[in-house]
C-alpha cells in the first residue's frame, strides 16, 4: 500500500488544484485572452482546411476605398447623390439586394434634396437595407425619416468589442426593457418577446428571405429565440441580452470586391452582379470601420457578412457545456499524470503528445462542424499534467535521493551523522578556520565499562544504551555542531568556532546531562560514566599545531585516554 500513497496524494493535489483553477480563470483578463486567442486559431484552421459556404459566391462587396475616393474627386462622406447613383446602377445590373452599412442620419447640407434623391433611388430597387448608429446615450439613431421610409429594412451596424479590441460576438437584436413606441421608420418591432431593435445583418437576412411578402424578425425573448424569413424560417438562439458569437466562415480577401468608383461610372459587368447580395461599405485603413477579427483585421461590411453566411447557411456556433469540457479535460489530465507517475518518463512524454494531440485534432474536428469545445480548457488538462507530472517525478526523485543519502551518511541504530560524514564537514571547516583564523574544536566520547552491559545485560540493553547516550550527546551539542558516531559505543562532535576552553566548557555540560540521564535507568545502568576527550586548532593562535585535520582528532582521542584514566584511578 504505501506505494500508492505517493501517486494517489499527487492525484489528489492535482484535481484539487485543476478544480479551483477555473474560478480564477472567470476572473483574469489575461487567462480570457489567451483563450479568445486560442479559439481564434482554431477559426484560422478550419478555414484552411474546410470548403468555402457555397452562399459565399452570393455575395459581392462594394468597396469605398481610398482609390475610389481619388477616382471620383470625392472626400468623405460621400455625397448621398452619389450612393443613389451607386443604387441605380446595381438595380439596372439586378442585384438581388443591397446592403448600405452607412448610417444617413439627418440632412445633407441643411437641404433635403439629397435626401429626396437617395430616397427615389431605394424605392427603385426596393430591397436595399440602410444602417444606422447607437449614440452616447445608448440610443438608436436612424436615417432621416425620407430615408428610413424609402429604405425595406433599417438595422443597426454596432458590434461588441473584446477587452483585446477584437470582435467575436454581435447583438443581434436589442431588447428594449419597456415597451417603446416605434420611431420614424419604424424600427422598434414587437412581439411575444417584447420591443427590440434588430441589427443590419439581421435585416440582411429578412431581405435576402423575402418572397411575395415581406416578413420582419420575431424575437422570443423568454426562449432566447430569434426567427427570421419566409421559407425557410431561420432560427438563432441567444443570449438573454440579444448576443451570440459570430461563426466566421470566410476571410475578407474571400469575397468578390468591386471599386465604388467602378459602380459609380457603370463599369460593373453585369453577370458581377446579378441575382447577389451586394453589400457597401467602408474598406480602408483610414476610415474608422476597420476592425480586428479572428482572421485579422476586416471591414464592417466582412463582419456583416459572415453573420449572413453563418445564419443563411444554418450554421450558429454551438458551444459544449464547460463543465463537460473541463471533466474531459480533467480525465485526459488525469491518464497522462498517471503514466509520469509509473516512473516511465519516455512513457510520460508520449501520453503528454498523444493527449494533446488527440485533443486539439479532436476538438477541430467538432469546430469544423460548428461545435466549440472551448479549445483553451480542453487542451489545458493535458498540458497542466504535463507540468504537475514533470513536478511530480522531480520531487519524487528528490525525496529518494533525500532518502538515500540519509542512508550513506547516518548511522542506523542512533540517526546520527556517520563518523566518514564528519570526516568532510572537518576538512571543510579547517580550510574555513585557515581563511578566518577562527577555532574549531572536536570532542570525543566512550562509555565506561560498557562492554560489561553487553556481557551481563545482553547485546538489546547496550544498543539502546548506544541509543540513549547519542540522543544526549545531541541534545547537549547546539544546533549546527555535528554528531557523529565513531563505531560501537564511541561519538565524535564537531563544534564550530568554538575554542578550547569553550570544548572544555562543553565536556562538563554533556557529563552532567549523562548522569542525569541514567538516573532514570534501572538500578543495574545508573552507575554508567561517560570519558570526554577535547582537542582545538585555533589558527589565530598557533597555525601549525595541530598540523593537519587527523592530527586533531588523535588529540581528542590522547585527552579521552586521559579523562578515562582518571575516572578508574
């Protein structure tokens, strides 16, 4: 059993500390990133790896960049004349609809004509969807009332920014608190759920849906349910304040992408455009609509389209519950801590690169389906027992080394240091008293007449009287002195920094607390005695005498002679 004791208390750490982890992780931005960064990664390859939406091909983009803003002689913004000829044009070349991601808010240059203009312009081609902006104080502003009555659908173009700036979820719809009455253009929409306001992309989808009739989004705000579309009706669940994730399907450089300035002046073949979804929008560094996605850096109009191709397409993100995750986490950590427990390190090894590979090949391989086993957790157990088992064997090692070299160097009966242990620590310290010219002295000890305690009382008596006499020589010594024992009933002491007459004062100490030590023995014992000898090299003094380490404790070993001698005259 108590080869078990190790592997199962480092078991028990091991689950104890993954299982507290996660509470920690909720709550550092830092740990949130990086797994927002590691999910990112996973989008990256699964486009690599997985065909393009077909509904891709639908969609055309409508680029106002810096080159179309030099080939019109226009700055921006651009005049609303100009999108109505813009309109005109993909109308006359059938485009199925059009997405403007602009927000016309108010009057152009104090005048409404423009407006007027513009406004013609929807009417004509009669599914175009406008955008409009949220201010400061939360509310939704929309396109000036000509152009909000002339629009099919008005959605709003804000997106929710993670704390590393990137943009990974949209609201989808906003759900009003109260019950709000609909402003000009009628962008509150009410149902079961209650008032909400839907965004750009979902007014895409109604567009692009409708048949014969038009068909606005129903929310469902008690199911978290958003339904949009005729046939078929598409539904989107969300969270309770209107978001979802975006499933991103497609990179900006994935799109065909027309020059404004080409539409402008009627240079767009007409099979470009035909029966597509033609989104318009700002594409240039320069304008603010730029923003960092799990594929880099995209325009708005990029973003609005992979929320169209993902809902089009049937294909929400679904997330694993992550406690689930983090069990399977936790059972994988589990198996590779055990194999580095087995005390086969290649075998550790392997299980760590077979974990960790089978896990992130795994949870790929759900993300190419649109199920997210957050990446991050998943492939954080095999990696934690990783470390906890490179942890784990080096302490192991570490507490067997330990063990062993208590073995080489204490003696077994008394726990003592070995007398070859004392030898080094004494070579060591005449270097340091040579170097400081500070004294070390050694002292010897012998029972008396113990070999007649062997002789009488038996061998058991006198080993746990060796037993006995070492634990008061201990304890007599201080705390960085070191105890030895010589062999049989002998001890040897080095006392550090300590001169002759200090050993000397040491000698009568230990006596004393021998004696009283067999006091408490029985009747046959008490008359035990212990012989002390003491020898000292003090530099500082004479250098030279002793000569050498040896030399002192043969000293020692003269004056333990001597005190011996005088206890039997």
């Amino acid at each position: 059993m108590k080869k078990y004791f190790y592997p199962a208390a480092v078991l028990i750490v091991f689950s104890s500390i993954y299982w507290s982890l996660p509470f920690y992780f909720e709550s550092s931005e830092t740990v949130q990133k990086l797994a927002l960064n590691t999910r990112d990664l996973f989008f990256k390859i699964r486009r690599l790896s997985s065909a393009e939406p077909g509904i891709l091909k639908e969609i055309v983009f409508v680029s106002i960049d810096d080159e179309s803003c030099r080939k019109l002689n226009a700055r921006w913004p651009w005049s609303r004349r100009t999108f109505a000829v813009m309109i005109d044009e993909l109308a006359a070349r059938g485009a199925r609809l059009i997405g403007l991601n602009v927000s016309f808010a108010g009057l152009e240059d104090g005048s409404s004509e423009s407006s007027q203009i513009l406004a013609q312009a929807l009417r004509t081609h009669g599914n175009v969807v406008v955008g409009a902006t949220f201010d400061e104080s939360n509310r939704l502003v929309g396109p000036s009332p000509l152009i909000a009555e002339a629009a099919a659908r008005v959605g709003y173009l804000e997106k929710i920014m993670d704390a590393d700036l990137s943009i990974r979820r949209s609201y989808l719809v906003r759900p009003y608190a109260v019950q709000k009455i609909a402003g000009p253009g009628g962008l509150a929409a009410a149902n079961a759920g209650g008032f909400f306001e839907s965004s750009f992309p979902l007014q895409l989808v109604a567009g692009y849906s409708d048949g014969l009739e038009k068909n606005n989004p129903g929310y469902d705000r008690v199911l978290g349910l958003v339904t949009v579309g005729n046939a078929p009706r598409r539904a989107v669940f969300l969270e309770p304040d209107g978001s979802y994730t975006i499933n991103y399907l497609a990179a900006e450089s994935d799109f065909l992408t027309i020059p404004a300035w080409k539409v402008v002046q009627g240079k767009v073949s007409g099979s470009e455009i035909r029966n597509k979804m033609v989104l318009i929008g700002l594409r240039s560094s320069l304008f603010s609509d730029m923003h960092s996605t799990p594929f880099g850096i995209m325009s708005g109009i990029g973003i609005h389209a992979n929320e169209l191709i993902s809902i089009l397409s049937g294909r929400m993100l679904r997330f694993v519950p992550d406690k689930v995750t983090e069990t399977i986490a936790w059972l994988v950590g589990l198996c590779v801590l055990g194999l580095y427990l087995s005390r086969r390190f290649w075998l550790g090894i392997a299980g760590s690169v077979a974990a960790v590979g089978g896990v992130f090949i795994g949870s790929q391989l759900l993300f190419a389906q649109d199920m997210v086993m957050e990446p991050f957790t998943a492939l954080f157990g095999p990696f934690f027992a990783t470390l906890a088992g490179f942890f784990a064997n080096s302490l192991q090692l570490l507490l067997e080394n330990k063990g062993l070299e208590t073995k080489v160097i204490h003696d077994k009966l008394t726990g003592l240091y070995k007398y070859e242990y004392l030898r080094e620590c004494l070579e060591e310290e005449w270097k340091r008293c040579l170097r400081a010219k500070s004294p070390v002295s050694v002292v010897m000890t012998d029972l008396d007449r113990f070999k007649q305690v062997n002789d009488t009382l038996g061998h058991e008596v006198g080993n746990d009287m060796i037993k006995r006499a070492g634990k008061v020589i201990q304890e007599s010594a201080r705390r960085y002195d070191v105890v030895s024992r010589y062999g049989g009933d002998e001890f040897v002491i080095l006392l550090w920094h300590s001169s002759l007459e200090e050993a000397k004062i040491y000698r009568e100490r230990l006596r004393d607390m021998y004696h009283t030590m067999v006091k408490t023995l029985e009747p046959a014992l008490q008359g035990s005695s212990i012989s002390i000898g003491v020898a000292s090299f003090d530099p500082a003094k004479n250098p030279r005498t002793p000569p050498h380490p040896q030399a002192l404790i043969e000293e020692a070993d003269k004056d333990l002679f001597l005190d011996k001698q005088s206890h039997r005259s």
